[in-house]
C-alpha cells in the first residue's frame, strides 16, 4: 500500500471512528425511509448498522488491502454473510439488499464530507470507500442467493415431509400413503420418515399405500423395492397397496418384478394383512386397549 494510499486510508478509518454514531443513524433513516424496509423494527437496524461499523472499523484498521478486508478478515466477513441472511430470512429482494449497502456507502460519505475540506482528498476517501464496501456488496449478494436457495431446500424438504406422513394403522403396523409423484428426493424422505416410524413405533410391519400415485414407471418401482429392502433390514416385513388395475398392468408390461414383496389392492386388504403378519396376540392387545 501506498503512502497515499495508507493516509487516506488513515482518514477514513479515522472519520469512521469518530462519527460512527452519525454515520448508523444516517444509514438507518436511510433505510427506514425505504418501503422495502418499512416492516423491520428500528432496534433491528440500528443494530445491524452498529456491529457492521465495528467491523468494518476493525478491518481498516488491519494491515490487510482494501480490495480484500471483506473477505480476509474473519469478523467483518462473518458480520456481512449475517447481514445478508437475515435480510434473505426477511423476506427481502436482492436488489432492496444491494440498496442497503449502497445506503451504508452514501451515509460514510456524507461523513467524509463533513469531515474533509479538501476536495481531492475527499475523491480518494471516496475510491477507498467504494473498493471496500463494492466488496462487501457483492459477498452480500452471494450470500443473499445462497441464503434463499438454502431456504427454498429447507421449505421444500419440509413440505415433502408434510406430503408423506406416517401414520400407526394397529399395534405394530404403520403406513405412508402416497399421493401424487415420487420422484428421487421424496423417495428418500419416505424412506427415512418410514424407517425412523419403524423404530420409534417398533413396527413389524409397514404398509406403503400408491392409491393416490398416478403412474408407476420403472423409476418409481425402483424407489418403492429400495424402501421395501431398506424396510426388511429394519427388521420389518412390508406391503404395498394400491395395486389398481392399470398400475398393475403397467407393471408386468414393463417387466417389474415385484413377486418378492406382499401386494394388495386396497388399504383394507393391507391392513388385514398386516395383522395376520403380527400375530394375533398383538390383534387382542389393540383389541383390548392395550
């Protein structure tokens, strides 16, 4: 770095120090009068502001280059990757977010404005400023769009397993019915929501209902004899239900061998079965209440 360079740095650094309380609230009021930002408690932004101006302090304070202070230094890169998170959990766009940090850089200006007489030295002040938050800008985005993906994954997985319930039919036997595609990801929800109901539940048998599955192609029966298999290893004996006339068909026309594994028609006929698997010292235990 630069011996001018360094002094401009010094003058940001120390203008940021000593106006920082000025700079938040400019900042804050910046974002408040945003219609994006008009739901977000004050309290929340003014902490925001405060522990970002810490960090960004630190970080100029530091020997690393402007260029790479966001992403060198542990505390300010942490501080921004939360920022951005929350703004993602919010509900925020990514162009309201960028908008935030472009309002920080348009508050620490203002600043050094205030703060410096000299015109030249303000135009360094604000090259520095802006290498240094464009930074945090674009690590803000990066995270923001990871944030929202990661959300979107989390809701998906949680509406996959809303979609796959298992439920206690009898003593010992529980049952996921099936409504609409299982394709990969919902497979292994299936699986594991079963497999973790055949040992909460000390199921012996477990009956997966394909009523509400529209079509069964090749996919889709590899999934239901991974789950059958993955059922047998727990200890559990299977049935699979729902065989409907043109599901069966399409079966044996693509040449699917399900000869292994107990089939039924209806849910009824499942569950009858399921209880002769069981025993009937465990039919006169539900029976009884037991």
């Amino acid at each position: 770095m630069s011996g001018t360079e360094d002094a401009v740095r010094t003058r940001v650094t120390d203008v940021l120090r000593a106006d920082a309380d000025a700079i938040s609230d400019h900042w804050v009021r910046l974002q408040l009068g945003r219609a994006s930002e008009a739901e977000v408690r004050e309290a929340e932004l003014r902490e925001e502001a405060d522990a970002l101006i810490v960090a960004l302090l630190a970080g100029l304070e530091s020997d690393t280059p402007v260029e790479r202070v966001v992403a060198s230094r542990r505390e300010l890169h942490q501080t921004v990757v939360e920022f951005a998170m929350r703004r993602a959990r919010r509900g925020a766009t990514p162009t309201g977010t960028a908008l935030a940090v472009l309002a920080l850089k348009e508050a620490l200006l203002a600043a050094m404005k205030r703060q410096t007489g000299d015109a030249e030295q303000l135009l360094d002040c604000a090259m520095l400023i802006n290498r240094l938050l464009d930074s945090a800008g674009a690590l803000t985005f990066e995270t923001f769009v990871e944030g929202r993906e990661e959300i979107i994954r989390r809701q998906s997985r949680q509406l996959l397993e809303v979609s796959t319930p298992v439920v206690q039919l009898w003593r010992q036997v529980v049952a996921v019915p099936l409504i609409g595609t299982l394709d990969t990801a919902r497979a292994q929800v299936v699986m594991e929501n079963l497999l973790e109901a055949i040992q909460e539940k000390e199921a012996l048998v477990a009956i997966i209902d394909i009523t509400g599955v529209p079509t069964v192609d090749t996919s889709v029966a590899q999934h239901l004899i991974q789950t059958v298999n993955a059922v047998r290893l727990m200890g559990a004996d299977c049935v699979i239900s729902g065989i409907r006339p043109p599901i069966a068909q399409t079966i044996a026309q693509l040449g699917i061998d399900l000869s292994t594994i107990l089939t039924r028609a209806t849910l009824a006929d499942a569950l009858a079965a399921a209880v002769k698997l069981t025993g009937p010292g465990a039919a006169l235990d539900t029976v009884a209440g037991r």
